[in-house]
C-alpha cells in the first residue's frame, strides 16, 4: 500500500500545483485531476482492501461462510439452475 500510496500522493502535488495559475481552464483541470487523484487513493488503500478480503482475513474460518456468487444467485433466483431445482 505504500506504493499505491506514494504515487497518489506525489501525483496530487503535481497536479494540485497547477491550480497556482491565474487561467481558468488550468487551474480547473488541476482541481479535478487533483480531486480526482484523492478518490483513487481512497478507494486503494480503504475500499478495494475491504472488497478483496473475505473471512480468512477476519479471523473466521471461510469454510462457514458462503460468499460465491453462485449461491448469492441460487438464493435470489436469478442466474443458472440445474436442472431438477424447484
């Protein structure tokens, strides 16, 4: 994550030092790369670690929980079926 997190951080800076300039297109492009810059590194280092770890992460045992999508799509009726399911 330090990686992910450098990067962003430097990335802001540099596109965060664009909104010195007194033109009004740069200074926008640099508030939105900068803003947009800001999402990313959020969603890296808090979000998309949150999405990817399942229950071993937890201290559970992922043999008690059923997170595939197959049996998300069984329970909600949707997707494929076997053939003699109800």
């Amino acid at each position: 994550m330090a990686g992910a997190g450098s990067a962003c951080l430097t990335s802001m800076v540099g596109f965060g030092s664009l909104m010195v300039a007194h033109h009004r297109g740069v200074f926008s492009v640099g508030l939105l790369v900068f803003l947009g810059t800001g999402a990313v590194l959020v969603a890296a280092v808090g979000v998309l670690p949150a999405l990817l770890g399942g229950p071993e992460r937890q201290g559970g045992n992922p043999a008690d929980h059923e997170t595939t999508i197959g049996a998300a799509r069984k329970d909600a009726g949707t997707g494929p079926q076997k053939e003699g399911d109800p």
